[in-house]
C-alpha cells in the first residue's frame, strides 16, 4: 500500500509540476508571484507532500525560487537566462537541422507540413496560444524525423526561459507570421539536402524569437530582473 500511495504522490506531483509550469511560462502566474503550499494543495485538491516535489521540480529548472523562511517566488525573467538558453537551443537544434538535412524520415515530413499550415492558420487569427503549441510541436518533429527525438527534450527545461517571453512578443499575426516563413525556409532546405543551409535558417530562426526582446523589456520592467 505504502508503494502505491507512494507512485500516487510522485504521479501527482508530475502534474502539479507540469501544471505549475504551464501557467509560468504563460504567465498567468506572473514574475514575482509568491506561491503558497498550502494554496495550490486546496485549489488542486492534493496535500502538501506533492506541492513540495512539484515546486522543487521548478526550482531544479529555475522557474521558481524557494526562500529559507520566505517561501516561494516565481522568478523574474531574465535576459542572461534567455540568451544562455538560446544559445544552447542554437547549438542543438542547428544540430539537428543539419542532420534532418542529411536523412529525414517521410512521414515526419508529412507531419510538419500539416503543422506549418495549423500555425500559419493561428497566425492569421492572433491566437498566440495555440501558435506556440503548434511551434513546439513542430521542433519536436523535426528532432524526431532527423531520428534523434532526445535532442528536443534535452532544451526542454531551458527553453521555458524564453516561453516566457515570447508570450508578451507573439501577439498579432505581424508578429507569427515571419516564423511561420521562418519553419517553412528550414524546411525547404531540409528538402533541398542542404545541411548547411538548414542549419542557417535554424539559426537565423532562433535569432529572430528574441529580435525584439529590448522593447518587450522596456514596456514590462515589471516582469523582468
């Protein structure tokens, strides 16, 4: 009994922690929000024990802060945070565009076209939320039609740093729009078995997301260290 009410809590806290994150990188728990054990334990219907583990889970990724005798904080953004998870996300993902470049799995392929044209349709419509499911859907893909589907999880963690800020950059089909063209270019030179031109327009992707980060910072200081 005790193992089972054992892999009950750890299962329970996996979400909590998922769920915890989402809202985070969302920001519908804004930067600076002190969160309370015992609140999230009542409004998620779970006792304190998984609350603890979820929250340890995100301090582990830097998303939140516990405070000897202050409690937790959801940390602010911070833009030496976000250029170290560029910067590793560009060393991977140009990884990967250059292999998928080299030898790409055919039905992965069928997959991201079908993603490129939901997104490009969210774009049009300013649906930012369901643009950014579909713009991580479509990394994944390509790491799992290049056959290495670890590359992706492995920016997993870090790349919640610059989520955060692309919630208050994305809004408005101006704004989607040039990424969708963006996946498209990476793609047509996947098509085209070029690995070093997809691995430029990797990173000339990856360089765009942050393109306007100094404005953003300027009208929310709020949000940001």
């Amino acid at each position: 009994m005790d193992a089972i009410n054992a892999a009950a809590q750890g299962s329970a806290a996996h979400r909590l922690e998922a769920e915890l994150r989402r809202a985070i990188v969302a920001l519908e728990l804004k930067p600076g929000t002190r969160l309370s054990e015992q609140e999230i334990a009542v409004r998620h219907g779970v006792s304190r024990q998984p609350v603890r583990e979820a929250l340890i889970g995100l301090a582990r990724t830097r998303l939140v802060e516990i405070l000897p005798q202050r409690g937790t904080v959801v940390v602010k953004i911070s833009v030496k945070k976000m250029m170290e998870a560029r910067f590793v996300r560009e060393a991977v993902e140009c990884a990967v565009a250059r292999r998928a470049a080299e030898a790409f799995d055919p039905m992965a392929r069928q997959r991201i076209g079908d993603l490129i044209d939901l997104q490009e349709k969210t774009a049009r419509r300013g649906d930012h939320v369901a643009f950014q499911r579909y713009d991580e859907m479509f990394h994944a893909a390509l790491a799992d039609g290049a056959g290495c589907p670890l590359a992706w999880e492995a920016v997993g963690d870090i790349k919640a740093h610059m989520d955060r800020a692309c919630h208050l950059t994305l809004p408005g089909a101006d704004a989607m729009l040039p990424l969708v063209a963006q996946h498209q270019a990476i793609m047509a030179a996947i098509d085209a078995r070029d690995p070093d031109g997809a691995a430029a327009a990797m990173r000339r992707h990856l360089t765009e997301i942050l393109r306007t980060l100094p404005k953003v910072e300027a009208e929310h200081p709020e949000l940001f260290e």
